[in-house]
C-alpha cells in the first residue's frame, strides 16, 4: 500500500498537462437519464426506418448508446444516417447533463490542479458541447477552455484511437514526460498509451477496477479522487 501510494504521489507530482475523460472521472452523464434507455431508442429509430438488419442481434442488446452508433457507423460510414444519429445522441447527451452526478471529489481535483499551475484538458468519446455544458453548470469550463475535445462525425477517431488525446498534447504544446490522462476505461489507456503519456485510472467500484487492471497491469487505479486531491494539497502548502 506504502508503495502504491509513492507511485502515485510520483504520478501526480509528475503532471503538468493533466487530460481528462469526462463521462467518469469528471461525472456520471448518464446518472439520472439512463444510458441502455437511450440505446434502445436509437435501435428502435433504426428499426422503424427499416434498419432492423443493420445490427447484430448482441448490438441490439447493448445497454451502450455508443455502441450503437460505432456499429452503424461500421456498416454505413460516412453516411448521412450515421450523421443523423450521432446528432440524435449530442441531444440525448445535453439532455442528461440536467441529471449528471459530479464524480466525488472532481471539483475539487479540478480547480486545485488547475490553481498550481497544471494545463487541464477533457478528451472525451461524447460531444464536446456536452462537456462544456455540464462543466459551465459547476463553474468549471475556464479550467480547461479552450482545451476540449471529443466525439467527431469521424467515429473511427473515437478513443482507444489517440486522437483527441494527441490533439489535446499538441494544442498545449504538452511535454509528454509530465503529461497524465485520467479515464476510466480500458479505451482510455490504449489511447493514454498509444500518445505515449502516463495514464491514472478511476474505478468507481471493484468491477471497473478489474477491468482497468486486466487491460494494463502496470496502470495505477484509483477508486476515489481523494487521495488525488490530497496529494496536490500538500504539493501547494
């Protein structure tokens, strides 16, 4: 335990472009408007237009809207269909900001990264206008303004691709030694990883904990922000 807190504390003393996922580490986006409601009715807007065929029978049953829109994309890239419903699920997202759950402690985390100093930036698989919407709520978008970027009508981009994350380095001019991504999905550390930055995950309970290790052994993984924000606290003293 000693040893796993040093790494940390080495981590976080390391980090001066801090990149965050944002449907996780920052809050849970769909707490109170239920992400698996959202996927059935993006399937069923495909079957009333005839598309029934258009996913697999395991597809149709994912409780995860992106998902969905990977899959068609898959099958119809580029297409205005694809188009039409990643716009239908940017609204079904700036919906759920309403309902979103702060994640514990990511204020906190956010506003004292970003008063010593730290270069803060969200890279994100949901619409960057979601994420801005959600963190104008808690008076948080000038910690990371303009630095925000997310889900693109090229979908192939979406992480574990490292796209939004290179983006992200090369906009603050980012040196990838001190540089840290924050997620909370195996996703997240293939394109942590990939760009060539350390990476911190967050598990909010066991089983994304072991999902998290599973996919990177040598990942540190966190199950609260706490220690985070402690360790940042005594760096400022």
């Amino acid at each position: 335990m000693a040893e796993e807190t040093e790494s940390l504390r080495e981590l976080i003393r390391r980090a001066r472009f801090v990149l965050f996922d944002f449907d996780g580490p920052i809050c849970r986006l769909f707490a109170g408007h239920s992400a698996a409601r959202v996927a059935v009715e993006q399937v069923r807007w495909l079957e009333e237009r005839g598309l029934h065929g258009l996913l697999t029978e395991a597809e149709r049953a994912a409780p995860d809207p992106h998902a969905v829109l990977r899959a068609v994309d898959r099958r119809r890239p580029g297409s205005d269909l694809v188009v039409e419903l990643e716009e239908r699920l940017t609204q079904q997202e700036l919906t759920a900001v309403a309902s979103a759950w702060p994640t514990p402690f990511a204020d906190p985390l956010i506003r004292t990264w970003f008063a010593v100093g730290a270069h803060l930036a969200v890279t994100t698989n949901n619409s960057p206008s979601v994420a801005n919407r959600y963190l104008t709520t808690r008076g948080l978008a000038g910690c990371f303004t303009p630095h925000i970027y997310g889900r693109t009508q090229d979908l192939h981009l979406l992480k574990p691709h490292p796209h939004c994350v290179n983006r992200a380095l090369a906009a603050m001019g980012a040196n990838l030694d001190s540089s840290l991504m924050i997620g909370d999905t195996p996703s997240d550390l293939e394109a942590a990883t990939a760009a060539g930055i350390a990476f911190l995950g967050y598990a909010r309970n066991e089983r994304k904990a072991k999902v998290l290790k599973d996919a990177g052994a040598e990942a540190i993984v966190v199950g609260s922000l706490e220690p985070v924000v402690g360790i940042l606290r005594e760096r400022a003293a």
